[in-house]
C-alpha cells in the first residue's frame, strides 16, 4: 500500500498517468484471472478514462540502483527457493555455479552471491559441466553477420538494462 504507480490505458498507451496504491484485494477473481487494486489519483483522472476500460498498471516493487542481471534463458528452467544454478564458462570449459537471487522481473533476475561482474554466463545452454566451449561475444556475432552469417543472440546486456530498469 502506498507505493506509486504508473497506470496505461490500453486503448491510451501514450499518456501515463501517476497514482498510488491504496487497496489490493486478498483473493484473485479465478474467472477472469484478476486481482482488484484500488488506486489513489494525486489529480483529476485524464479526460479520455472510462468505466471498464483495461489498464496497464506498473508498481515499482523493489529498486537496485546497481544489480548484477541475467536473462532468465540462463536458468533453463533451474531456479527455485531464492537460488538458482547457471552455467559459466571458466577457463575454456561449462561450470556449474551456485547463485543467490534477488529482484527478477519476467525477463531478469539480480544475482547477490554467486557471479561476479565479468563473467561469461551461457544463455539456453545444456553443455554439461566440463564441456569445452568458447564465448560469441558481440565482436564474433558482427564478423559473422559481416560474412553473410547471422548473430544468434541479440543485445542481451541492453535488454537486461531495460527489463530492470521498469
């Protein structure tokens, strides 16, 4: 209660509006999926806000101001109880590493303990620990793309930057 939001209309995705949460009920509506939130405007509601419309809400639940992310590809669906297990390339071969997470959005968690900025984490891998592998970094993927190959991944880095930016 009492943390700000940032409500979207859908049929307005354009013009945010500021509120706060005042209420959120204790059970989910099972037909629809839904949980009522009560919101509290600061000011009149925006002139375009009709009964029934479907609104976007985005409450800020948690803030790093620096956090050390992965994309959820790099679980492989691997995570549970506030940990999780990544796959790392060290020295030339995969190594299973331990990790403690943190804040996790749909496409991001905070890694606490565990990783160290730096180092090279496998997306979507199944290599097995102690496989030789090497990195594709960005510079490799732009050789390829120049050679008329395609890069596998996009910026990832700059995605993750995003996602745990909302």
């Amino acid at each position: 209660m009492g943390r700000a939001a940032t409500v979207r209309a859908d049929a307005y995705p354009q013009s945010p509006f500021a509120a706060t949460v005042r209420q959120i009920a204790p059970v989910v509506d099972a037909q629809r999926g839904a949980i009522e939130v009560k919101l509290a405007l600061p000011q009149a509601a925006p002139a375009f806000l009709r009964e029934d419309m479907t609104l976007s809400i985005e409450v800020a639940t948690g803030r790093r101001d620096r956090a050390l992310v992965v994309p959820m590809d790099a679980f492989n669906g691997e995570r549970g109880n506030g940990s999780a297990t990544l796959r790392v390339l060290r020295d030339g071969r995969v190594e299973l590493r331990a990790v403690k997470l943190g804040l996790a959005t749909l496409d991001a968690a905070e890694i606490t303990e565990g990783l160290s900025a730096g180092d090279v984490v496998l997306l979507g891998s199944t290599l097995p620990a102690g496989a030789r592998a090497r990195a594709d970094t960005e510079a490799a993927a732009a050789q390829r793309a120049a050679n008329g190959g395609r890069a596998s991944k996009d910026n990832a880095g700059g995605a993750i930057g995003s996602a745990m930016g909302r």
